[in-house]
C-alpha cells in the first residue's frame, strides 16, 4: 500500500534543515500545521518561526506552538518581512498550486540574505508512474485538470527557471527525492534514494549567492510572455 504521507518528505526537509546551520529565522510560505517548522524547532529551538497560513484551524495549531504566524496572498502579497531577514524559506507542497511564480520567488529572493537557504518539496512531473502513463496517453496524475495543481515541476525545469530569471543567484546544495508510486514503503524508501528524478516528490535545498536585484520581474518582461503575470504595484 502506498504510503502519502512520504509525499511531504520529511526526513529530506529535516537533513536540509540540519545542512542549513546555523539559522536564527525560518519562513514558512503555507505552512500548513507546522511539521517542517517542528523540524526546524529541533534543529535549532532557538530559531524565529515565522509562517504563511490562512486555514484556520492550521493558524491556531500554528500559534499554540509558538508560531508567528500571519495571512497573506503569497502570489500577489508582499511579504511582511524584512528585506533580507530570513535566514531559511520553506516551499513544500505548495509552488503546484501557484501561477504567479515570478512574484512568489521575487519575495522569497528579497526576503533571503546572501548565504540563505531556500528549500523546496514539488511533485515530480517526471516521477516514473507520471512517465508511464503519458506513454499510456493519460494524464500525469500530479497535474490533472479538474486537481488542484496548475503546475508540473521536474529537476532540470527548476534549476532553469532559477538559472534563467536570477542568473547565478542559487546554487544547489542538495537534492533529493520521496516516495516512488505505485510500491509501498519498504520499496519506495530505497528506490527514492537511489533514483530520486523518478521518485513521486522532489526536493531542493537551494543557497542564495548573490544579491537580488528585482531579477523575477523583469523576467516576463523582458520575455514578453504571452501571459499575464503580477509583478506588484509598482512595475
């Protein structure tokens, strides 16, 4: 049977957390109940927790553990966050739901100091049960129509994406990936680890290493892309 909750790789988001040291503010963008805060608790107790939640019940679990937590649209709400504060930012399960990208990492690279960490959890577009049924002629079970995801990521994808809007700002420090459909846990653990481009999820932890500059809107501009996409008030 298979197991979700491996979906969320946690032991992968905790090893990055661990590779991230020392931090002292960790930013969660919908951060759920809070379990990738936890474990940046237990990496360091030490550390500010800040976290995106607009679910109610989520914000008050949020709060009972000490979270600062505050609502905001992450696809068209500057962030109440100090330039260059945040020494951590998580993304997990969240950027498949999201269209205005540019505007999202626009935040997440204003927010993030030279050095600071940015770890990312996404559905595999490319995992191998999604290539198997495109060789069927289905649809990739992480980006189907009538779901909630409007985006599909892979590896390669991402890495573009970043190397094309912020040229040289990130570096990938670590990757990885988790769960493997349709196998159970005692299959999907190994075979995640060994082929982790295959695996149902994958994970980044992306280093900051330059300045940012405004890079993620001008991207579409510069492009002219056919879309419209939220640049913020003032662009």
């Amino acid at each position: 049977m298979i197991d979700r909750s491996l979906n969320y790789g946690r032991h992968l988001i905790y090893s990055f957390l661990q590779l991230s040291t020392p931090f002292n503010c960790v930013l969660d963008l919908g951060a759920g109940g809070g379990d990738d805060l936890m474990l940046a608790k237990s990496v360091n107790p030490e550390a500010h927790l800040l976290a995106v939640e607009a679910y109610a019940p989520n914000v008050e679990r949020l709060r009972s553990q000490g979270i600062n937590v505050f609502s905001a649209n992450i696809e068209r709400d500057a962030l109440t966050v100090d330039d260059e504060e945040c020494d951590v930012v998580i993304a997990n399960q969240i950027l498949e739901h999201t269209k205005e990208v540019y505007w999202i990492f626009h935040e997440i690279s204003r927010v993030l100091p030279v050095g600071g960490k940015l770890i990312i959890g996404v559905p595999n577009l490319a995992s191998l049960h999604n290539r198997i049924l495109l060789l069927l002629g289905k649809q990739p079970s992480v980006l189907k129509t009538s779901s909630a995801h409007v985006r599909g990521f892979t590896k390669n994808d991402i890495i573009q994406f970043l190397e094309s809007c912020f040229p040289n700002g990130y570096v990938l420090k670590s990757f990885g990936g988790s769960n493997f459909y349709p196998f159970p846990p005692i299959f999907a653990k190994p075979l995640a680890t060994v082929f982790p481009t295959f695996a149902w999820g994958i994970f980044f932890l992306l280093q900051k290493v330059r300045s940012y500059n405004g890079e993620f809107l001008e991207f579409p501009i510069k492009q002219q892309l056919e879309t419209n996409f939220w640049l913020g008030k003032d662009v």
